[in-house]
C-alpha cells in the first residue's frame, strides 16, 4: 500500500486566502520529503522540498512544515492566487531495495473562490 | 537548467500494436531515470527504475515483458508498451535524476496513451 497519503482531496479556499495543504506519511525511516504541484495534463512541478533534519522551510509564499513525530507534513500557500489551482501532490523519498523512486501521496486538488 | 522532454506528448494507437515514448533529458546527464504511470484523478504510481547501461528495475506488479525500458544513453531512456490494450491508456511520465545527486528528480510533462 502506500505510504505517504493526503487527508483531503479537494480544498477550496477564497482567492487571497491562505492554504494549508497536509500529508501522512508512514515510513519514519524517510528523510526527504518533497511537495509538487500538478496542472491537468502537465507533469509535476517541484514546488518545495524538506530534509528530516529540519521542521520548516520556507520558499516564496509557500511554507513546508515536517513533524517527525507524527509523521505529518504540511504545505502553506499565502496568499492563494488563481494560478495557485492545481493538485498538490507530497512525495517520499524511498531508496534502496533496488528501487529507487518517489513514492506519491493521493494528491489534494486545490480549488480557487473568486 | 534541468529540463526534461518527452515525446510524443500524446498518442493514440491500436490494440495489439506497440508504442514507444522517449524521455530526453535536454541540459545534463541523467545516470537515472524512472517511470510513472498516473491513471485519471490518481497519484503517480513509479513502475521502474532505469539506470544508463543496465537493466530496468521494476515495481512489484508491473510487467517487465510488457512495458520495455531502455536507457542506453546518459540523457534518453525509452518505455515501450508491447502489446497495448485499452487498460494501458494512462499518462506516463518520467522524471531524470541529476548524475552525481541522489535526491534530485526532474518530471517531464508526461504522455498521454490512449489505446483504442
């Protein structure tokens, strides 16, 4: 199954508004963590990345945060923009066992209110 | 920097007939490429690792036989769908890691397959 999964797949938030987008993951041996955001017909787009040393990063008007603890990340978007529309995806970095790839979570589609 | 393509962008084809999709990686070296398949309102599922000069490993339940990967170059590996029925219209998308970095992955824009 997998191991990194999302709460909600659909989050509508007023434009101007911020958004907070989670994400479980199960693997408590994973030590990266990336966020991508996704356009109908399009590949994935790095947004933001963390590393499990660290509980918060910060790009521009987005905000990644990891509680190892809980085996819990966020993503914040300030100031949601119509172009901000898209589904979010976490992924985990999995290496080793002679596969070495990203595992995604269910991804959250992210609707912008005028 | 760091730019992935794909071609073609979308295909439709017969089923039965075969379909090749290249992953071209435009501006650096790729020692690693992998291959996703999403399917409508779905994650991103990995079906195989590609490494330049080797064997493609697979995920569990993905047919090895079916979906052909060859990465014999530093900047393209190519998935062949054999065989193609309709259950393999799906959008493929592959990402290159950057020779050297082991956490870094660059996506394509994907491949949409559709076989009728």
């Amino acid at each position: 199954g997998e191991s990194v999964g999302l709460h909600l797949p659909t989050l509508s938030v007023q434009e101007g508004d911020n958004s907070i987008i989670n994400c479980a993951y199960s693997n408590s041996a994973s030590d990266y963590f990336i966020w991508y955001k996704q356009e109908s017909g399009k590949g994935p787009q790095f947004i933001i990345d963390i590393r499990s040393n660290m509980d918060k990063r910060q790009g521009q008007r987005v905000t990644v945060l990891l509680n190892k603890t809980v085996k819990h990340l966020s993503l914040q978007i300030a100031a949601t923009q119509p172009g901000d529309s898209a589904v979010y995806f976490c992924a985990e970095w999995l290496s080793g066992g002679g596969a070495d790839g990203l595992t995604f979570g269910k991804g959250t589609h992210l609707i912008i209110q005028p | 920097g760091a730019v992935v393509s794909q071609h073609p962008s979308w295909v439709i084809c017969k089923s039965g007939t075969s379909v090749k999709i290249e992953c071209r990686s435009l501006d650096f070296q790729a020692t690693t490429m992998f291959w996703y398949r999403q399917f409508p309102k779905q994650s991103l599922m990995l079906m195989a690792t590609s490494n330049e000069g080797s064997k493609a490993t697979y995920e569990q339940g993905v047919e090895k036989d079916k979906f052909l990967i060859n990465h014999a170059s530093l900047t393209l590996s190519t998935l062949t769908v054999t065989s193609a029925h309709p259950e393999d219209s799906s959008f493929y998308i592959c990402s290159a890691r950057v020779a050297g970095r082991t956490d870094t992955q660059y996506f394509g824009p994907g491949t949409r397959l559709t076989v009728l």
